[in-house]
C-alpha cells in the first residue's frame, strides 16, 4: 500500500444527492438542497497491505436545480492506521454544474496529517463537438475530451432515471476534476431489484418521514480510469438509492480495502422553484 491513500471525491453525488418529493414516473428525476453526514468504518472482511485501522466521516452539501445549476461541496476526512503509523487525509471539494450539464467548475485540496497534499482548480465546458477543460491548479493546462463525458451531477440524474426505469445497466463517461484534474472514469452501474417497504434495522437518519414509503434500488458503480489497461476498476461504490435521491448503506471499495458508510444525519434544505423538464 503506498503511503497515502489516494481518498479522492468519489462522486459521493452518486450516494447522498436527495430531492424533495416522489417524482412521477413522467418527469425528470429532481434532487433537493440538503446536508447529508456519513461515519466511516474499516471493513475488516477486506484489509491488507499492513492496514490496521480506519474511521472517518463524508460531509456532502448540495443546492441548486436544473434552472440555477448545483452547487456541491463535499468533505472526507479518513483517519488511517498503518503499520503503527497514523495518516489523517482530508480531502474538501466544491463544485458548480450547470443545470443542463453545459459547464462544470471544480475546487479541491486535500491534506496529509496537515500538510498540503494536492490541490486542483478549473473548469469544463461542452462545444459542439467536445468538452474542453482549462486548469488553474495543480499545473496551468487544457484538455479536450469527448463529447460523451458528462458531469458529475448528470451521471447521478442518469442513474436515479435508469432506475425507476427498470433498467439494469448504465455507462457513462464521467469527468469529476478530482486529483490531477486531467482523469476521466468509465463508470459502470449494476441496478438490483426494486426494493419496497422500510429496510431491515435501519440507521435512525433513514427513518425520515420523507423516506416512508419510497421504493430503492441497490446499485454497485465500478470506476475505471480511461487509457489504462486492465479490467480492474481504480475502485467501485455500492449504496441502496432511494426513488428520490436519498442513499443508505454505503460500501467504499479500494484495491486493498472497504470502507462502510453509515448515514448518521440527514437535513433537508429549503428549494427554489424550478420548472425545467
């Protein structure tokens, strides 16, 4: 295991985003403004490379709709023993996505045990036959990409439709900003079987009233990064999404080990009318 784990903002959007409301199965999946906490612990079913301990928690922040855009912020905080030796990685990144996923604007920096670690910040905007990127940090640079690559946001839009669709499978080409800046995912989403009534011994945060009643999926998202070979993915996400958003039950999954994530806080913060399919 290298000496730092690289904890990079995993599109968690994929896993806490949360809209109001049920949404008709003729409209547009909605995501709502809201604050959504996770506490971290090791799976030990999948430890190794001297791994000995890890905790942490997930902060996730997101407002906006299809008319304003979203805006994201999002912090990792992972406390992790090695060998003896204790690493703190934090990573905080801020994002803003159109609403018709035309443009993205990213921030990140993450520390190790205090120390500056990495840092990026730029933008992406879809042309008509690409979408270009311009770095700021960690290195002055621009980059074209595929017309297909979509954004953040968008890929959990698509997965939240793919869903209450009936659909089992979906890829998509997704650009995050996250480490260098200059890394697109090929993303694959496996979808289970619709799942109705409350879960089984479920965390008190998931018992919100707005909750009640919705039917959910669970999903695993495996990442793999573009121009490397190998059918191994850089690491894959697994959660239950709920029809409106919500997720519960979390699994982070590293080459060399598994991190849980428990919803422990859920707030729902207040909307702005939007009227955009």
């Amino acid at each position: 295991m290298p000496s730092a784990v690289p904890l990079r903002p995993i599109l968690l959007s994929a896993a806490v985003l949360a809209s109001l409301t049920s949404v008709a199965q003729a409209q547009a999946p909605v995501l709502a403004p809201h604050r959504a906490v996770y506490e971290l612990k090791l799976d030990d079913r999948r430890a190794s490379g001297g791994l000995e301990q890890a905790r942490g928690r997930i902060l996730f922040e997101t407002t906006g709709n299809r008319c304003e855009g979203y805006t994201t912020n999002f912090r990792q905080v992972v406390e992790l023993t090695m060998n003896g030796n204790r690493v703190v990685m934090d990573a905080r990144t801020a994002h803003f996505e159109e609403g018709d996923g035309s443009g993205f604007r990213f921030t990140s920096r993450a520390t190790q045990n205090g120390a500056p670690y990495m840092e990026t910040d730029g933008s992406a905007n879809r042309a008509t036959d690409a979408v270009a990127v311009r770095l700021r940090k960690p290195r002055e640079g621009t980059q074209s990409l595929d017309r297909a690559v979509i954004f953040p946001t968008e890929h959990l839009l698509r997965m939240m439709e793919a869903a209450r669709d009936g659909r089992t499978i979906l890829e998509a080409k997704v650009y995050d900003g996250a480490e260098t800046g200059d890394r697109v995912y090929d993303a694959t989403a496996i979808i289970g079987r619709r799942m109705e009534g409350e879960p089984q011994e479920a965390e008190p945060a998931a018992r919100d009233p707005r909750l009640a009643g919705l039917p959910r999926w669970p999903m695993t998202i495996s990442y793999f990064e573009q121009g490397k070979d190998g059918g191994t993915p850089a690491y894959s996400l697994a959660f239950e999404l709920y029809e409106n958003g919500v997720s519960r039950r979390m699994v982070i999954n590293y080459p060399e080990f598994s991190l849980r994530g428990e919803l422990i806080q859920l707030d729902w913060q207040a909307a702005t009318p939007c009227e955009k399919p």
